[in-house]
C-alpha cells in the first residue's frame, strides 16, 4: 500500500482534496485523512540538511502514529 507524491503540483492538489487532522511542529509533519475513501497520509520534508527541510512529500500511511500506541 506504498504511495509517495513528491511532484509538487500533484502534491499541492491532492491535499486540497484531504482533511487536516494533526500537526507535528516539533517533526515538521502534517497529518490527512481522505474522507472519501478513508486513506490516511502524511505531509513530511525527508531532506532537513536543506534549507527548510527541502521539498515536502506526502505519503500514504496504514494508520496515525497515535492509532498504533492504542493496538
């Protein structure tokens, strides 16, 4: 269930289309939910050696990293 959308216009309208649910500003990371079809994803800057953590990406996750504490 892999999905990465590092091309920032496709990055900049799928998450037009998403719910913000959480963010992390200590991480740099924003939290989404697709209401449609219940995937849930992630906004993250994986290079933080560049100024302003580089460009951002948004991947698909399996659950919110809160959902897992409570398994």
């Amino acid at each position: 269930m892999y999905k990465l959308i590092d091309n920032l216009d496709e990055l900049y309208k799928k998450e037009a289309s998403l719910k913000k649910i959480k963010i992390d500003n200590i991480n740099w990371l924003t939290y989404y939910l697709d209401e449609n079809t219940g995937q849930k994803w992630v906004k993250e800057y994986p290079h933080s050696e560049y100024h302003g953590g580089g460009a951002p990406q948004l991947r698909l996750i399996e659950k919110f990293p809160w959902e897992e504490k409570l398994s």
